[in-house]
C-alpha cells in the first residue's frame, strides 16, 4: 500500500512526563512532532506523589543512599547521582510554570513512603500529582509554537537506514493511514509494559510498545527481569485494579490479613515501609497461608478528616465500590506497576542506534537498579526527559534532515483462526501465573514455552492497533521470561523461589540485541 511521508526535525513518540519533557527543551533546536496513541498516559495515574530532596529535614546524599539501597546493589551510581542532584532543580522549575504541590502553610508539605528514611514525597490535590505535573506541561508544551502534536497515531516501527535511525511509520487511526514521519532524530518515551499482566495498576496504553519497536530495529534491552509490583490495588468484584498509594502506609496505614490480624511484622523489620517486592511478597504469602485472595489495609485508625484531605480521589473512587476508607477494611492484593528494565541508555538516553533516544520507563539507565524507589519514576521523567532531549538536539544539529525512501508495507490480513483477543487474555494470565511475583524454573519455562508459540504473529505486518499491540507484548513477554529464565537467583523484585539466594555473577546485567 503507498505511504504518505512527512517531516520534522525532531519525533517524541509519548506524551507522559519524560516526553513532553523532552520536546520542551528539543523546541529550542526546531520543529517537534509528539506523537501519543491515545490521550492518556501513565503520568496522570501516578498519585502518591514525586521524590525530592527539599524539604529542611532532608539531604540529596541521603535521597542518593536510600534511592541505591532499593536498587539492591545494581543501581547505576553515576544516573541516580543525577536524579536526585537535578532533581530539586527541576521541580522548581516545575513550580515555576505553574505546578501547585500542597502546603502547609508557606511550606511545601512532604510524606514519608516504603524505603525513604526521610518525608521527601511532594504530592498535589492529596492523590492526583501525576496529573498536576502533565497539566503542567501540556500547558507549557501549548505554549510554545513549533511543537505540534498527533493523538491516536500508532507507531508500527521505527525507521532505520545504514544503522541510523531516520524517524517512525506509523498508523493514523483516524483515517487507517500509514505515514512515514522522517526526522533528524527520535526520543521515545512511551512508558512501560503493565498490560502483559492481568492484574495492573496501568493504563491500557502501557503494552510495551517502544521496548518492542526498539528491540525489532536493533536496541539493546536490558534488565527486563526486573517487573515491580506494587503492593495494594484495589480488590473488589466490581473495581477496577485501582491504585492505592503507598502514601497511605506512609501515613500510618497498616496491612491485615483475611482474619484482621498484622503480619508485616513477621517478615521486615521495617513492616508497612518495608520495600515494595518484599510487601507484595508477604501479601502473596499471607494470602497463601489464609487461603484468600486478597488481604486488608487498614486506615480506620486514622482521623476520618485528615483520610479525606489527604486522599481525596482514593476516598471517593472507593466510595463508588461501597467501601468508605474512613470505617471499613479495604480489600487489597498487588499488581504489576513498574518494569525497571529497558532500553539500555547513556545517562544523556543515548541508544546503540544513532538518532534514537530514551527516557522514562521505557528507558533502562539503571537508575532503578533492581527495585525502584518510590516516587523515583516523575522524577526520572522530570530529569532524563530533558537531558535526553538535549542530547537528541546536539545530535540533531550536526545532522541533516533524510530524504529516505519510506519502506513498502504489506498488510497482513489476520485469519479467523487467530483470535487476537484469546491470545492478549491468555497473555496476560500466563504472565500473572507463570512470570509474577514468585518464579521459579518450571513455571517460567511453561511461560517460555507458550509464548514461543505465539511468535508467529511476529513475522506479520497487522493494520489495527489491537493487533499491533499483541505483536509487542508477544514481544517483551518473551524477553521478560527469557531473562527471569537466565537469573539464576533473586534479587529487587526479581525473585525465584528455586534460587532465593542472589547467586553467581548476580551483579551482571542481562542484555539482549537482535
């Protein structure tokens, strides 16, 4: 089918933190195109607030300590030297554009979350920062004149000429058109992969399509193992997997099991503020030695006023499923939240390929390590958006804009017999079941094994976004199995209960490149 081509000189594909981010600071240097393939992102979802060393009690050295202890002794020393050194910088600037974080009286107001040994935790309207912060920058992003923006267009694969990378193809659903968007370079930020699991605290559009893009044109993807579940959602027949935020243990909240008793204590001396893969694992426990399918948080201890001005969104969703947070047990059980792994970068979100660029998530600089560190993630959009964006601008700036010819594209046209929602289901269990919170030998290879079989898809070009998303997940399943196969050991949220040790080599990162 013939392909129309458009230019630019620099494409963001995602509009969350770190892509609107870097198209701010990449409109200095020329046009830019962002494109989303829908309206919402993971940024608005994010409540319990973004991680900064600026409150009177705290320091950016102890921000550094706690951030390389949740890694688990494979944090990038140098990248988290620069999240939490640029950090306080970039919220001021955030401010200064408008963001309006909650005060106590002149003072901005900090909490306390899993693993943070000081109350460093900004949060805006209570529970909704995520969505105070990308307010903030679309507004900005509005304001600046030569950056335009396509909603809905999916990006089927990234362009690559002579090992460089010349743009994206992509599909307007709008109209079905496929369209050839050449540029001098290219920033993805499209976010992680929650949606291989069934049970998530993402947004739908978090199918890890740029890690699947990147790893087809030649990336190098690293420490995709590495899958953080977050430890209380929403459990409830109605409910959706609703987040709820590590801010409430941060504010006193204290998890119960099925018959109201406390158990944190029996596995982390840190209980409630223990790090997120050891509460999910004791929740899964407790669940396991109960017999149940979810188990309690309980605030009921708390004043029933401060619960409503501190977590005004989380009260009232909760309301809609009969549950008030101020009187009643709220049922919980974990979710998958966070992929530490990704496309491997320089702290500046340079990629193996020349022209391609990465932050956010989907990016791996290992700033994370092992286990993120609550509220790191706005801050790492708030901090490599921006230097990926520079990095992409300089790039640019010594580059000349392509006249590549764009590839012929020929439509696979999906037979009845393959049953693209089946597969996405039965994805999505297999993963839960056989690559989740627990691991071991047999359960990830029956993984492997059902996921290879689903490979076929991948040698097919599909017209929709259903079916482009499934070719991705497919994707990055396979290498989050593949990996969790290799590390013969646990360690962050990557745990194998047939090697609880952290075994040999365990400071290795795992790499993969087509």
């Amino acid at each position: 089918m013939s392909i129309k081509t458009e230019y630019t000189d620099f494409l963001v594909i995602g509009g969350g933190v770190a892509g609107l981010r870097a198209a701010i600071e990449l409109a200095k240097s020329g046009k830019v195109l962002v494109i989303t393939k829908a309206r919402e992102t993971s940024t608005e979802y994010a409540q319990g607030g973004v991680a900064v060393a600026l409150s009177d009690e705290d320091e950016v050295g102890i921000h550094y300590e706690d951030t390389i202890r949740a890694g688990d002794g494979l944090c990038n020393e140098r990248a988290v030297k620069i999240l939490v050194e640029e950090g306080p910088e970039r919220i001021l600037e955030l401010i200064s554009w408008g963001a309006e974080f909650d005060r106590e009286g002149t003072k901005l107001a900090f909490t306390q979350e899993a693993a943070h040994t000081r109350r460093r935790i900004l949060h805006a309207h209570g529970d909704a920062t995520g969505r105070e912060i990308e307010g903030v920058l679309l507004n900005k992003v509005r304001s600046i004149s030569n950056i335009s923006k396509y909603e809905f267009a999916f990006t089927i694969d990234l362009l690559i000429n002579d090992g460089f990378c010349r743009g994206a193809l992509l599909l307007k659903e709008s109209n079905k058109e496929i369209v050839a968007i050449i540029s001098k370079a290219v920033v993805l930020a499209t976010g992680g992969a929650g949606q291989l699991y069934v049970r998530t605290t993402n947004p739908p559009v978090t199918t890890g399509d740029g890690m699947a893009i990147a790893y087809r044109a030649g990336a190098i993807l690293e420490d995709m193992e590495f899958v953080q579940f977050h430890p209380t959602t929403l459990y409830a027949p109605r409910a959706p997997q609703f987040l709820l935020s590590e801010a409430m243990r941060g504010e006193g909240g204290i998890l119960r099991n099925i018959n109201g008793e406390k158990f944190m204590s029996n596995y982390h001396p840190s209980v409630e503020l223990a790090p997120r893969d050891i509460v999910s694992r004791s929740i899964i426990s407790e669940m396991v030695k109960t017999k149940a399918r979810h188990v309690y948080l309980d605030l009921t201890h708390l004043s029933s006023q401060f619960i409503k001005k501190r977590f005004p969104r989380i009260y009232s969703t909760c309301l809609l499923y009969d549950i008030d947070i101020t009187e009643d047990l709220i049922p919980v059980c974990p979710s998958a939240h966070y992929i530490m792994g990704g496309v491997k970068t320089d702290t500046d979100g340079r990629t193996n390929i020349k022209g391609l660029f990465a932050a956010g998530e989907v990016a791996c600089t290992e700033v994370h390590g092992a286990n993120r560190l609550a509220s790191n993630s706005l801050l790492e959009g708030l901090v490599y958006g921006p230097r990926a964006g520079k990095a992409a601008s300089e790039y640019g700036g010594r580059t000349r804009k392509s006249k590549i010819s764009p590839p012929s594209y020929k439509i696979y046209k999906v037979r009845r017999e393959i049953e693209i929602d089946k597969i996405r289901t039965s994805l999505r269990r297999l993963m839960w079941d056989r690559a989740g919170i627990i691991r071991c030998s047999k359960s990830l290879r029956e993984a492997k094994v059902k996921v290879s079989k689903w490979e076929t898809l991948l040698n097919h070009n599909f017209a929709t976004r259903r079916e482009l998303e499934i070719k991705n997940m497919v994707t990055v399943a396979g290498l989050i199995t593949e990996a969790a196969v290799l590390r013969e050991g646990s360690i962050g949220a990557h745990y194998r209960s047939d090697f609880p040790e952290r075994g040999k080599n365990w400071k290795r990162h795992i790499r993969f490149n087509k």
